[in-house]
C-alpha cells in the first residue's frame, strides 16, 4: 500500500508560480515513474508531467517551458515547479505512481490561477 500525501497549492496570479510536492511512504518499493495530472472542472483528469527512476521527465505540451518535474529518489519525493502560470492551469494537481499493476493518487490538491 503506498500512500500519498501533496502539498503547495494555492491561488496566485497570472504569471505567477507555485510549487507543490509530494511525498510517497508505505512501500519498501521505488516506483519507476512519477507523475502529476491534473483535473479542472467539467474536463476530464490529464497528465502534466512524468519522471522516471532513472532521471527521464516528460512533459504535456501545454506546460512545455513552464513546469518543471523532479523528483528524490531517496527521499520518496517529486515535486512540480510551476511558472508563467496561466488561468488556464487551474486545477486539481494530483500525484500519481503505479505500483505492481496498482495505480495510487495522492488526495489532490488546488491550484486556482486569477486573470
């Protein structure tokens, strides 16, 4: 069982950024990927960005240059630092891992972006 817990949302401005965390426990596993998605209302939940075991990040288009992904492979953790932030951001960001064929999501956390 792994669990989950983010951190650093928050209402900023356009142009403005934030920084959310989130830290895994409950498993003596490392996960190979790390990621966050993210769900505004009405739509559909969408991934944001991936970070590997190894290093290798990826992103979604619309946060390219923007949002950076990284991650600490001893402490557990990944982190997203979100710049130039836009209306169009606002969200609930969600930590994500897959485990042994077993997805686990943190409890989400909001970021609301004002125009």
């Amino acid at each position: 069982q792994v669990q989950l817990v983010e951190s650093g949302g928050g209402l900023v401005q356009a142009g403005g950024s934030l920084r959310l965390s989130c830290a895994a426990s409950g498993s003596r596993f490392r996960t190979n990927i790390m990621d966050w998605y993210r769900q505004a209302p009405g739509k559909e939940r969408e991934l944001v960005a991936v970070s590997t075991i190894g290093g290798s990040t990826n992103y979604a288009d619309f946060v390219k240059g923007r949002f950076t992904i990284s991650r600490d492979n001893v402490k557990n953790t990944v982190s997203l630092q979100m710049n130039s932030l836009k209306p169009e951001d606002t969200a609930v960001y969600y930590c994500h891992v897959r485990l042994f064929q077993t997805d686990y999501w943190g409890q989400g956390t909001q970021v609301t972006v004002s125009s």
